[in-house]
C-alpha cells in the first residue's frame, strides 16, 4: 500500500549543545576544490542529527543563511558560503549498520561517511563495530562472501551525503547507474528542523503533489511539471517524474530542500575483474575501440577515456619525478589509453581474443595494454586515472596564486548514445579554435568524458568560459546535460538556465519555498538565491 | 639453467592495514612484496635456455600470485595446496617445501625467495628450505647479477656492502630490489593462462602428515599484542625561530641523558 504523505518528526531545538567555531577558525571552511572562495560569520560542528535540526531550527528562525558542508570535495562551489553559517556535518561519520530485506544487503551510513571507509569495511570483512540493523544481517552477509557498494564516484574521499545531494556517478554507473538507484532511505532534516525519514519505495506524488504531515500542520508540496532527463546522466535540477518517489526530490537537490541526515544504501555481490588498460595511437582509435566494447555481450563495467594529452601530462610528470615514479614506461606512447574492467569468469580468454583483434585493426595490440587481477595492483590503475583531476586541481592552485579569482574550469557534459559521435567532434573543432591547452578523460562508457581547460591567465579564462558555454549549448540541443555528475553548485548555474525554460525554473523556486520559506538552505546554490 | 623461485600470497596490508596489530583474514590479497624482488630478479636472470618455476604454498586463492609469476615470465608453477598443509608454521613449511624439491625438481641450479612474508614476519623459511636441502644461502639480497653459471649477490650487513659469488645450487634470499613496478599485459595475461599450473597435494610428494601442516609444526602463534609507545610527547609554544630552536636543542639533550 502506497501513500503520498510524508510525516513530519522534530527534535527539540537546542543550538547551544552544537560545537561553534568563529573568527579566523572558520577560514578552513570557506573553499572547496572549486577554489572558489566564499565567506561566513559562524561554522557549527554537529555530531547527531539534532544538531542539524537545531542550528536549521535558529537559522530559520532568525533569517540565516546556512551552507552545508561536509568534505568540500565538490568541483561547482556547493559548499563555499556566501556569508551567515556554515552547517558542517564532518563528525557524522559512522557506519551504523547492516540489514537486509528482499531486494538483498544494504548499509545505514552517517552522511560525512566516505566511499573509501565503505570500501575499506566490504572489503576486509570489518564488521565487528556494526550494527545488525535487520537480526542476523552480518552474520549472513559474511556467509553470503564479499559484497559491494557499486557507486564509484573518482574522488573516494567524498561523502555519502553529498553523493547522494548531488546524485554522484562513476565510472561503474555505465554498468550501475548513479547513487540515486542505490539509495533505499533517507532521513532528511528540513530548513525549520523538522525530519523526513523516506523509505523508497512508500511514498508516491498523487496528483502531482506530496502532503506534507505533523505538528497539526498539514501541506501540499506541489512537484514539478516537467520530466527530468533521464536518457543521459544528469545531476542538473530537481529530479521530477510523474507519480515520483519522495525520495527522489531530495537526492540530487544539492541540498537546497534538506540536510540528509542518515541514508541506507544497497550493496551487491562483488566478482573478480580483471582491469584493463589499452593504449591506441591516436584518441579517434581509441574512440572506435571504445564503441566496439560497448557492443560486447555481458561487456566491460566500466570503459574510461584518457586522450592523447591526458597521457602526454602522466609522462611529464612522471620525467619529473613528480608523480608515477615507480611507474614502468608506457607500452605505446604518444598514444590515448582506454581502462576497462571485465569479469573473470569462462569466456574471459575468449574475449580477450576478440578484443585482441580489434585492438590490431586500431594499430595497437594485446602487447599494447596493461591488466591487472590482484586489487592491489587494480587500486593502482585507479589511482592512476584519478591523477589527471588531481594533477589539474594541482595547476589550477598554482595559477590562482598569480590570478586569485580563477577557479577550475572544465566539463561535465553527458549526451545520448546517438549523439555521441557528433559531440565529440565538437570538441575538437572548439578546442581547436580555441587555441587552448585541455585534457580530456572520464567516463566515456556514459558518453561523458570530462574536458579540463588548462587555463594559464586571465585571457585565457575567459576563453574559457566562452567555450565551455558553447559546448554546454551544444549538448543541451543533441538531447544531453551539462553538468551530468557534478552538479549544478553555484559555479554552473547559468546552464540550468540553457537546460529549463524559465516556467520550469520557477517551478523550482517554488518548490524551495515550499520547503524553505526564507530561502536559508544553501542560497545561491543551483538556483539564483531569493533572499 | 633452472631457477626455482618459492613465493607466498599475503593479506594485501597496504589497503587494509592491521587489525590491533593482527592481520587481517577474508581481505584481498596479493603476491608477498619481496617475493616479487625475488620474481623481478629471477625473470632478469633467465636467458633463453632457462626456466624459472614458480613455487608457493596455500590456499586456493594462492594460485593468484602464482599466475602474478607466469605473467611476469615465470615458465611453470606448482601449488602445493592440500588441507593437510593447512596451519603450517615456518618449519612443516620449508619441510614441505624441500619434499616438493627433492620430489619434482631436484635438478635446480638456484632457489630464489623472498627473504620473509608481510603477515608473518618470521623470515626463517629461506634458511630452513636451504639447510633442508644442504645447500649454501645468502640471505638479505638487494641485488644479483649472473656470470656465466655462476651468480653474484650483494646485501647490506653491518653499514658495508657484501657481495657473494654462488655456483649452482644455491639459495638467495631477497630483502629488497629494484622499485619499478611491472605490470603485464592482456597477452602475458593470456600466455599465463596457458602455462602449466599443478596443483600438489600431500600424497604427490609422499609426506606423511605428522611432517607438515598443524600436525608437523612445533610453534603456534598463541596471541599478538600491540606495544605502544610509552615516551610522552612535549609540546613547546614559543613566539620565535631561534628561541624555538633553543629549546628542542635542550629538549633533545635531556632526554639523551
């Protein structure tokens, strides 16, 4: 039996019993890796959700802007404030549990909880100081052997909270799908201090509207009227659907509608891989080589891109000793490289074989790849694909020093399968008349390889923008979006306003004031601030 | 000339840390680091008229490492993997160890391990596996080169270098090596594959159970504690540099008395 209502809790307001931080302590808290810079008066430290409840509670009360923060691992700027406080969720950090239901196991985690403690818990079996949220729910999940969270945005330091705000994906979402399918629950605190707790699966839009329930105090929280993009990944906007899930309002708002408070998350059985790096001459090869994977039966989980340039900056560094020092030299170099994880499992030689002949038409060859069973040594392909962001969050930092208000500036930008090819000859053309340096690397299994402008001064910067706009455009009308995991923050905003109509906009803003009436939750994040 | 290279499959301790100073069991694991200084050096060793076999003992998950050491130029491997071996310490381990020697492959030119295993720590098996077999070991290598037939060691011993030349028959026991990591390729993945693995029980190499596993070891490990560090830490808040090295310099020359 399904219901539309959603049933307001509350915790008694007390801000005093919240760690306060002021004066130059909240320095710490005013940047994320954006690097776009913003300012607050006051930071509170929370450790439980009424803490939540209380400092949303007086920051309602008193007209407050509050800036949610937890790792600040965010590239859009959704955690820098923009004066008032700063809400940081940092010590909500435990792994409570693990229960089970039909679908199978799932995990209750705290929202500052990292994707790499989850990993570190599945995968070394360490579940002595957790809960049985469901009885017997360990000691049959042990039994049952290793299982895993299959989200897997690059950046594993960041939180489960923010994942789920953002609706993050990964690399393994072209296999999985992005958080959002992997939620089960969510506690939500709202901007008065009151507390949803949303179970998918039990509350539903009727008549396109939600009743919102408690304290004597009943009312109709109207959903949008338009259809989320759901042909590409796409972390821009409130998600809306006819007849939607309550839950699925709150994962990807960016935290403007509530602060998530505790989520379950579902795990699946794990099974070995055998990780997979090819390096083709050129980036049109490795393009090809990559829809030929796509077309394979029970195919790879996950298919990366790393561009000729990409790998041209691995190897400088690695000359320098900066970086992959310990790395042995490539196997084809100048060249792109492709990752891919397939399963090891009967038909593995076979299919090596097949990938084996493509790799040949493509002037590359079996010779040409590197692979990996043992998870050490596929950690290290990892991390290996995750020092292009790093290297590029490295040289933007460098350059704000002489520029202070340059941050990062790259894309997000996912299109349908059909359209790929067109985009990616797109970018081409506009790098190439744009005269600027870029890497590209990323998620091409989702048709959503990241393009990072290696902006070197002021000039550039605005080139910049001007082509990341016009790329953004370009997506937008072959159907994709362009801020497909990242979020909108309040670095992309401009570019709700290429994907939304303004009567679809206001749909949102009134959605927010429906849930927050003085505009304090996150103001400026993915919607122009009404304050 | 034939090289026999013993290696061991450890709990991966750089992903999952110990336990209160325990390892960690049900982790992934992975092919023991200086069993792979032993691998590295065997495969720069052997010439084209060579073989380097590869020898671990485990459970099944253990033929993991060994097909590490096909990739990487290993030509055949043995897993001695049977039940009965099952809670071996370091002497049932090198007893089983030479049996399989002895048994299979007793026209070895050198054995090749590393020196100790990242879970134990023990690192005797080298020099049990060589006084078993009566053959000459250096053991702590960094590095060897060949000469002919004829093989040179080198180990650092006492703050000076010790080199060592060894004729055939012979063991060497890797402490360190080159750090170059080697990856290998889809198709030495797919060679590996082909290569000859045989698995090993007790009874192919006619020992008696009494000599190897639980049965066979005379050491059980009854507990593992943690020591902690006892000296308290001082903590200094000073306004300057030079006051401020004043004070560690005195800090430092105190606690020396």
């Amino acid at each position: 039996m399904t219901r539309s209502r959603l049933v307001r809790e509350r915790h008694e307001p007390d801000i005093s019993r919240v760690k306060a931080l002021d004066g130059n302590a909240v320095n710490a808290y005013l940047q994320d890796e954006s690097k776009l810079t913003g300012s607050a008066d006051m930071v509170f430290i929370t450790s439980d959700e009424a803490g939540i409840s209380s400092v949303l509670y007086h920051a309602t009360a008193g007209n407050v802007p509050v800036t949610i923060s937890a790792r600040r691992t965010g590239v859009v700027g959704g955690a820098v404030p923009v004066g008032g406080w700063v809400l940081s969720l940092e010590e909500m950090d435990r792994v409570v549990g693990i229960g089970e239901d039909d679908v199978g196991f799932y995990m209750q985690v705290e929202p500052n909880v990292t994707l790499r403690q989850i990993d570190d818990i599945l995968r070394n079996g360490r579940y002595r100081d957790l809960e049985e949220i469901t009885p017997g729910a360990i000691s049959r999940l042990k039994k049952m052997g290793r299982h895993l969270y299959p989200v897997d945005p690059t950046e594993s330091n960041a939180s489960l909270g923010a994942n789920a705000a953002c609706n993050s994906s990964g690399s393994r979402s072209y296999r999985h799908g992005p958080t959002r399918d992997w939620v089960r629950r969510l506690r939500v605190v709202l901007a008065d201090g009151s507390v949803l707790d949303i179970r998918r699966g039990e509350v539903f839009a009727k008549n396109g509207a939600f009743i919102l329930d408690g304290e004597g105090d009943e009312r109709m929280i109207e959903t949008l009227s338009y259809e989320f993009n759901r042909e590409v990944k796409n972390s821009a906007g409130i998600f809306s659907a006819d007849g939607m899930d309550a839950i699925d309002l709150f994962i990807g708002s960016e935290g403007i509608l509530g602060v998530v408070s505790l989520l379950e998350i579902r795990l699946i059985p794990w099974r070995p891989m055998l990780s997979c790096m090819a390096f083709v001459p050129d980036d049109e090869g490795a393009l090809r080589f990559i829809d030929h994977l796509k077309g394979l039966d029970d195919g790879p989980e996950l298919i990366e891109f790393i561009d000729r340039n990409g790998i041209e900056m691995i190897e400088c560094e690695r000359k320098e000793g900066h970086l992959f020092s310990n790395m042995p030299e490539f196997p084809l170099f100048p060249a792109a490289a492709v990752m891919f994880d397939i399963p090891v499992d009967d038909s593995l030689e076979m299919l090596i074989e097949e990938i084996g002949s493509v790799l040949k038409s493509e002037g590359s060859g079996l010779d040409r790849t590197w692979c990996a069973h043992e998870e050490r040594e596929r950690e290290r392909f990892r991390s290996f694909r995750h020092a292009i962001p790093e290297a590029v969050f490295s040289y933007i930092a460098s350059r704000k020093l002489q520029y202070p208000d340059m941050h990062k500036m790259g894309t997000d930008i996912s299109v349908p399968e059909s359209s790929s090819s067109e985009m990616m000859k797109c970018y081409r053309d506009m790098v190439d008349s744009s005269g600027l340096r870029t890497v590209m690397f990323g998620h091409m299994g989702d048709n959503h390889p990241h393009l990072e402008l290696l902006i070197q001064d002021m000039d550039d910067y605005e080139k910049a923008e001007r082509l990341c706009h016009d790329l953004a455009e370009k997506a937008i009308g072959l159907g994709g979006c362009p801020s497909a995991e990242h979020g909108i923050g309040r670095l992309k905003r401009r570019y709700l306003g290429m994907m939304y109509d303004e009567t679809q906009i206001q749909d949102m803003v009134r959605l927010k004031k429906q849930l927050d009436e003085k505009w304090v939750l996150n103001p400026g994040v993915l919607l122009e601030s009404m304050r | 000339m034939k090289i026999l290279l013993m290696v061991k499959q450890v709990p991966d301790l750089s992903a999952s840390g110990m336990d209160d100073g325990k390892v960690p069991r049900g982790g992934p694991s992975v092919l023991n680091p200086q069993c792979e200084y032993a691998l590295d050096a065997a495969i720069a060793l052997k010439g084209e008229e060579d073989e380097v076999i590869a020898v671990s003992m485990g459970p099944p998950s253990a033929s993991g490492s060994l097909l590490r050491c096909l990739e990487l130029g290993a030509d055949r491997a043995y897993h001695l993997c049977d039940p009965d071996f099952a809670g071996s310490d370091v002497w049932a381990t090198a007893k089983t160890l030479a049996r399989l020697i002895i048994e299979k492959e007793s026209d070895f030119d050198y054995i090749l391990c590393g020196q100790r295993a990242a879970d134990g720590e023990t690192g005797q098996v080298p020099s049990m596996l060589a006084e078993l077999l009566g053959i000459p070991q250096v053991s702590g290598c960094h590095r060897i080169i060949r000469e002919l037939a004829f093989l040179h060691a080198w180990r650092g011993m006492s703050g000076r270098i010790e080199r060592f030349e060894l004729g055939p028959k012979a063991l060497i026991a890797m402490e360190t090596g080159c750090n170059v990591h080697r990856l290998p390729s889809m198709e030495d993945f797919l060679a590996a594959k082909r290569k000859e693995l045989t698995v090993i029980s007790r009874k192919d190499i006619s020992l008696e159970k009494s000599d190897c596993g639980l049965m066979g070891s005379h050491t059980v490990v009854k507990g593992v504690h943690v020591l902690t560090e006892s000296r308290e830490g001082i903590k200094l808040h000073l306004d300057d540099t030079s006051s401020a090295v004043d004070a560690v310099y005195e800090a430092v020359r105190r606690r020396d008395k």
